[in-house]
C-alpha cells in the first residue's frame, strides 16, 4: 500500500514561521503605504516570469514567498495607496485582511447547510444592511463578490416576477412583448452586460437622457414607457442610480418609485457605492426613495473600504428571489427539519443566490464593522464627500482647470484648460496629464469621457486619503500641464 | 476644519499583536483537525448571539477575535476534517490560507489595468490549465467564484455563438426556433440554473436518460436532437458531465465531441471535481475527449483541495468568450496602447466575464500549485481514488451494506440493507444513520437519491483522509444500523 500523503505544510514550524514573517511584512507594508509611489510599472521581465511552465515539483515556501515580493509585491494597481481615486476602488481594512486568513483557514462552505455559524454572520450582515436602507425585515439578499453579480441577480428576480408567466420553465422565447427596462444613459455597464445574460438583449434596455445633474430625465422615461407600452412591449423594470460611475448623480428615487407604483414597474436601485451616502446625514437626503426599491445592488469593496472581494443585494419580497433560484436535487435535500446538517432553520443562500458554493467573505465585513463601528463609517463617508468638495473648490480657484460637472457625491471630474487649443488637443492634453501622473507615481485619477470632453475622473472611496493629497494632486496637474505646453 | 480619520488599526503594535496570536491559534487549529468533532450543532445561543443591532460604536479588535472564537470558530461545517466527504466540499491549504491574507492585504483588483503583476499571475494559471486539459494556448478563461458561475459563463457563450443572429442586441425574443441544451438526467443542477438564468428555460433544457454507468446515453441523445430538429427547433450545445455529483460518473466525452462536431454543436464540460481526474496518470483516459470540448468549467476548491472559493473556465476560441462579454464604456477605455495604467499588452479579464472588480483569488492557487508542484496533485488525486475503491471493498465485504452505484471515480454511494425492511423502512434506516454520523461529530458523508433509493454518499475530494477513517465509517455506519434496528 502507497504511504498516504496530504497537503498540510511539510514542516508545520516553518510554515508557521513563514507565516509571522508574512504578517510582520504585511504590516510594515501597510503602516508604509504613503511612502510609495501610488504605482509603478510591472516592467517587461515581472511579466516574462509568470510564462513558465506549471511547476511538476515542489518549491519550498520560502522561496515562493520570495518570487512574491520580488514579482508582485512591487507591482500592485495600487488602490491602497492615499492618492488613488481612479475607477472607484477600494482601499481594504487591515483587520480585514486577518479576517479573511481566518475565513481561509477555516474554508467554512457558507452556501448550505444549517446549524453551523458562518450563514449566521451573513445573515447578520444581510439584516444590518436592511436596516440601513429601510428594507423591511421578511426582505431576502446575499452577499456576493461585487456589484455586477449583484445587478445580475437583482435585475433576474425582476424579469421573473414582472413577466407574468413562468419565465423559469418557458424561457423568454415564448413571450409575445418585448421586455422592457429603463435605466438612464449614466447606468454603469454591468446593467447592460446582466440585460444581454439574461437575455433580453441591449433593444430592451432603454437608455434615458439625463437632465444637468446627470440625473434620468424623468419626463422623458414617462413618456418612453408610454410609447413602449402603445408599441405593444411590456415595461417590467426601472434602473435608479444611487451614484453614478462617471459624475456620482443620484436619481431621482422617490419620483422613480412612484413611477414604478403607477406603472406597476420593479423597482431595482443599483447603488454600486453611492448607496453607502446613506450613513452621512448631509447627503442621505439625496438618496431618499432608496427603501422604497423593490432591489438593491451594492458594493461593499468600495465605499465600505472592504478588502475585494465583496458586494450584496436585497430583494424586498423574498419569496421573489427565492421563487427565482431555489432549485432542490436530491444532492443538497434540506429544510426538511430536525437532526442532523441538513435540519435547521435558516434558509440556504443557495435557494437565493446563482452560486452554491461560497465562500466566508462575510467575516471580514463583520469584522470591520465591529471594530470601527458604523458611525465611524458614516464620518469616513462624510470625510470623502467634504474632501470632494474640497478638491472642487482647488479647481474652482484655478483659471487652468475646470469643472467637468457638479460635485455632489464623492466624485469629481475636471480637466486642464488652455485658450486657443480646440476640443482635440484638450483631450490629448488632458490623456496626457493623466498618463504623468501615473507613471510619475504621484497619484492615479482614472479617466473618461463627459458630455463629448475627456476628463480627469477622480472617484473617492479612499479612507486614506487627506486634503492635502488634493492639494498635491492639483499642484501636479498645473506643473504636467505647463510643461506639457511649452 | 474636522480631523481627517482613517480606518487604519488605531493602534498598528496591538493589531499586529492580535495577528501573530490569530496565526498561532489557527496553526494549533488546523493541527488538532483530527483530534475534534467533525461537526457540532451551533447551539440556540450562538445563533441568537447574530441578532443584535449593527454596532454604531467601535469594539476593540481583540474583544471581536474572542466573539469569533466563542462563536464562530467552534461550529464549523467542517469539511477540513478528515472525516468529513459530504456535498463535495474541500480542504483547503494552509499555503493558501495565508496567501489569501497576502491577497486581501495588497487588496489588488486584478479585473483590469495593465502593468501590474496580479493579472499575470491569473494569466499563468489560465496558462496552465490550457495545458493540463489539452486546450489550445490561444485558448480564454478566467478564474470564478466556483463552477455554478464558470458553467454560467460557458453556456453563455455557448448561447451567444450558437444562436446564429447577434443575440446581446436582440434577446432571445426575436429568434424563432427554441434553442435546446443537451445533459444527462445526472447533470448537476447549476446547469439548469444557468439555462434559467439566460433566459432559455428548463424546456429548453433536455435531460437524456443514463445507462447503467450512470453515464449519458448517447442513442437518445442523437435521436432527441433529430426529433428537435424536425420539430423546428434549433440544437446548440451538449453539456458533458465530467464527474457527475450523484455518482462520480464520466460521460463519453469523445463519442459526445463526435456528436457535437456533426451536429455543429457546442460541447460544453462541466468539470466541477472530476475534470482534476485529468491528473491521475490512472484515471486520466475516462477523460478522453474532454481536449475537444469548445467550453471547459472546473472548481479549483473541490478536488484542487484551495481555500474556498475559486473555481475557473476555458473557453476554446478566445473571440468567442469575448464577444459575449466585453463592453467598453468610457470609464473603462482601454487596450489603446501606449503608456499610463490603460495601455499594456494584457487584455482586460473584465472583457471575458461578468464582473469588472476581481479579487485577486489567484494568488491562493498560484502559492499552492508551486508549493507543492502538480505532480502531488496528482498523486493525491490517486490517493482519493484508491482509498474511495478501498471503502468501496470495505461495503462490498459487509453483508449488511450495498453499494448502490459504480465506483469509477472518487463518489461512493452505499446504504445499510436489513432483509425483511420494505423500501420505505430502509429509506428511513439510512437516513437515520446519516444523521447519528453528523451528530455525533464521527464522520460527515451526505446523502442523495440513487435510482429512486436514500443513500449514503461519499465524495472524496479530502487530502487528510486516511484509509483507517474509512474503516471507522463502515465500522459507525454498522455500529449504528445495528442500534437502530433493535
């Protein structure tokens, strides 16, 4: 007989020690995130070494370790570092971080099976969330692994409850009118891409003006959803953004969820980080209406500040999502009561989720959460939206800036103008602008593209950032700026 | 002006403290994982414990680490026992557990931006996996959350190549054949959720009788889809099980990849455990033809034995994968070229899937693969398949057990007989067994329904198991049969 082997550490001291040294470089690379350049390059030979072969042999873990600080340490996207404010990424915790070696070690399959304790720390999360956001306590979510999976399951409870028939078993094939969602030009991508899964196809997805605001054009959805009606399609749902990727607008919720009242529409929020503006006082006004959606979709590796990654939703009526996901081979039989890992009370998150396996993601959420309390995360909110401001006015104050549209989340856009340079070369100009300040390290906005014109986009999610990181990110655009001109 | 805060460790010495005793407390844990219960009921307090309120004020770290331990840490579900084989979970490495700290720590979004190593890393090990399952190198595929979603991305692309019309524009409601999907009766219900989810409908889902390997039967097979075809409507993909979760069956993927390529059909692989058979020198021929398939879904924390949760898919021709899913707002621009954190030679993994933000889940693999070189693997792999054989004589040599499926893999499905019980009686009987098992922490099978019989199902994918832990399960299992009948 063969001697039995396994995959435990081949000598458990060392691991263990590799282990402490890990940590301790953890932490000293974290206490020294400002010190770095906000990112650097991976240059040609980091990539070149990740084209070898599959190992057929061991390599000891030491040395592992080493080929990681040497080939990736170094080379991060860098949405740790104070200075980055691009794509709207997020910045992670560090007890976070601990939570989520725990959550390996222990690699609890949270999907199923009740009476042990990780889907109760979920479960948790999922009840603290509908508190915040006014959902109702028989409401149902998941935690997910971001907003895009969130979007998908909102928007597949939608058009299963608002097909009126059993979409499940017959398909969309077999439907007479054209399903119809709305969103406004603004909605972020993942919208479309959960429209075409699902699908229904780009045609039902009806893009709707914005007004100056950047906010749906409410007037026009109205009149959209009768002309779709009159063309013999069926509306089932509204898209609101809480927050939108390019300026951070919040649409108008309450006007969308008497729409959708009246219009006997679902009513999905996709709040991917502006949903989180509900912890500040100032600005959860703008996100009233939000507890009147029948769906919400949002991250919490974002403007939670959580380590990637980790997202939720909620669906108002739970046996919408139940109705929609619950599947029960004999395999993963339970709910049947009594003894035993399949007895017990609480519900599968895979009768409410695409997935079946999953992972413990909820620890580290829980984690954070509790070690900072959500007061803290309501003034850390309040901290990125007054230094938004902040930034606006460094930009109101210089003639060679601009302001691409109004600031009134977390997010600002502007640019670097020039009289005498037309549309073109501003664009260019600013590209370049932001490609220097990349690669210079000195901070990473991301970019994109208001109203025709190429700007600087600069989305705060970051816990680290202070103001007078906007003060160094304004002096360098100046100083590329005029360099680049002359 | 308020103080700028920021959700770093109020005190970095403590935190880091803190860290080296979680480290050292689950080092002793995952040491001492054969000497507890493989399962324990979490108790009525410790579920009412996850009822309180969202926490408005910070709770020192240390008093959180001493609630995980009360609460959390004693009621486990418990697959990294070596005792535990139910529903198909995991291990888990000790490697990667730490990995996933270093992961969360850098907090990298490996989904997009060029330059930075986390990509690369993901890349390498959708490299690798080309290679092991005989797909070409210019071959996509990204790594998922598990297989549920790694099957979804697949059928979507199946659907989309398939459907012969530019379905992300127009829906599945403009076509009028009803597209059908092909699997045997035994395939795995995420299958069925990923047909619902795109909108096809269980009816175009066909299930095709097994034969008495449990494995697809191909005559019907080839004459559903010739009574589909002649009833208009249009045939587009057969999936494949490799390694079935009832039985650990393996279809005939080659005669399968025979069938798809004269039907012009797509040939899908789910391979959620058994596609790892591919390492197992023995084994590894019941897989030919699954180098044909056009898509190929796995789980890397089944029978890769990872840290939940990871799994990834292959698909055959890049274009394919990324004309389902890329989409390219103007806050997303990239692969322009040139210089800044948007040029770069890689694509985006965001133009392959469904999400845009990606954890950095790869690092775990990467870490684990080397750590242990593939050939381990594979010698594990065999380990599995040997000792599911060894209890597969164990129940052959036991009069009072039978086994109710063919042992081909790594799954076997048993139950307790008693002449003179009717089929009811022994339904009863076994499931009774199954739960004693559970509760009293002696060992963790699940259970299923084979060919209309309550059994007692094995799936083995857990490198701590030992031939003596099989011993003691038939031992318990006839210890407790014997108590219940009298």
């Amino acid at each position: 007989m063969a001697i039995e082997e396994n995959l435990d550490p081949e000598n458990w001291d060392s691991m263990r020690g590799l282990g402490h040294r890990m940590l301790d470089d953890m932490f000293d690379y974290l206490k020294g995130v400002r010190d770095r350049p906000v990112w650097q390059h991976a240059p040609e030979d980091v990539k070149q070494h990740f084209n070898s072969p599959i190992p057929p042999d061991s390599q000891p873990p030491e040395e592992i370790y080493k080929e990681f600080q040497k080939y990736v340490l170094p080379y991060p996207v860098g949405n740790i570092n104070p200075r980055f404010w691009g794509w709207v990424l997020g910045t992670g915790t560090v007890f976070g971080a601990l939570a989520d070696f725990l959550a390996a070690s222990i690699n609890t399959n949270t999907g199923g099976l009740d009476y042990h304790s990780a889907p109760y720390v979920e479960k948790q999360l999922i009840d603290w969330f509908k508190g915040l956001f006014g959902f109702p306590a028989s409401a149902s979510g998941v935690l997910t692994g971001g907003c895009s999976e969130a979007n998908l399951i909102c928007l597949a409870v939608a058009r299963n409850t608002k097909a009126g028939y059993p979409i499940r078993q017959e398909g969309i094939q077999s439907i007479h009118h054209r399903l119809v969602v709305y969103a406004s030009e603004e909605v972020h991508s993942s919208i479309q891409k959960a429209i075409e899964l699902l699908g229904l196809g780009t045609e039902s997805l009806r893009l709707i003006p914005v007004n100056d605001q950047f906010q749906i054009d409410l007037k026009v959805l109205e009149s959209t959803i009768a002309q779709d009606r009159s063309n013999g399609c069926l509306p089932i749902c509204v898209v609101g953004a809480a927050g939108t990727t390019n300026t951070g607008a919040i649409d108008d919720l309450n006007s969308l969820a008497q729409i959708c009242q009246r219009e006997n529409l679902w009513f999905h929020v996709d709040g991917a980080f502006g949903a989180w503006a509900i912890l500040s006082p100032q600005a959860k006004g703008q996100l009233a209406g939000i507890e009147k959606a029948d769906s919400l979709a949002f991250d919490l590796h974002k403007w939670m500040y959580l380590p990637y990654d980790i997202g939720a939703m909620l669906v108002r009526k739970e046996e919408d999502q139940r109705k929609t996901f619950s599947l029960m081979p004999a395999y993963l039989s339970h709910g049947e009561g009594g003894r035993g890992m399949t007895g017990g009370d609480l519900p599968w998150f895979s009768d409410y989720d695409i997935k079946l396996s999953r992972g413990f993601r909820a620890l580290k959420a829980w984690f954070s959460i509790k070690e900072h309390g959500i007061l803290k995360f309501g003034r850390l909110i309040q901290q990125n939206i007054d230094q938004a401001r902040y930034l606006a006015q460094l930009i109101s104050g210089s003639p060679e800036l601009e302001l691409a549209a109004p600031v009134t989340l977390n997010v600002v856009c502007f640019r670097y103008i020039q009289p005498g340079l037309d549309h073109g070369a501003l664009d260019n100009l600013n590209k370049q602008i932001l490609v220097e300040l990349q690669e210079q390290g000195i901070a990473a906005p991301s970019g994109t593209v208001i109203r025709g014109k190429f700007v600087l986009h600069v989305a705060h999610t970051n816990h680290r950032t202070l103001r007078k990181d906007f003060d160094i990110l304004v002096r360098e655009v100046l100083r590329i700026g005029h360099q680049l001109i002359q």
